[in-house]
C-alpha cells in the first residue's frame, strides 16, 4: 500500500487530521486502501464514494472528508502525507 512506503520514508503524517491542501489523504480499507487529495476546508477529491448512489462506476467526486471517516463509509482514517513527484 502506498501509505506504508509514506510511513517507511518518514513523508507520512498518521492521524493528523488537519492535511494542507494538495496533500494525500488516506483510509484503511481492506486491502488495498484508499487515498484522496486535499483540498482545504474539509473537502476532498476522492472516486468511487457516491457511485452506488448515482449509478456511475469510476466516479470523480467534490465530498468533505468527513463523508470517508464517518457517516455511511466510516472508514478508519490513517493520515495524510505530500505529494511526491518524480
């Protein structure tokens, strides 16, 4: 999973819940994982979170965070870490 190469490089942030924008943020999800980016304010770019509700599959969706980490998802939130280029 991409989060542990994060943790293992010393990039990674766990359970810091107050990412910058631009920043990758990531749930545990059996087993591969999930990432979204930041974007400030509460609000992620995330895909697939809403398509069971619109019917789409491959979904790109504007969602606040708190949609993954609570709600109907809860899903078990593990950090966030920067974006790494290259």
């Amino acid at each position: 999973m991409q989060w542990e190469h994060y943790v293992d490089v010393g990039l990674a942030h766990p359970g810091d819940s107050e990412p910058p924008p631009g920043a990758l943020v990531f749930w545990d999800t059996d087993p591969f994982g999930h990432v979204a980016v930041y974007l400030g304010d509460g609000e992620v770019v995330t895909n697939d979170l809403y398509d069971a509700v619109t019917g789409r599959h491959g979904g790109v969706y504007l969602a606040p965070m708190s949609d993954l980490s609570g709600g109907y998802w809860n899903l078990p939130y593990l950090g966030w870490a920067p974006p790494v280029y290259g």
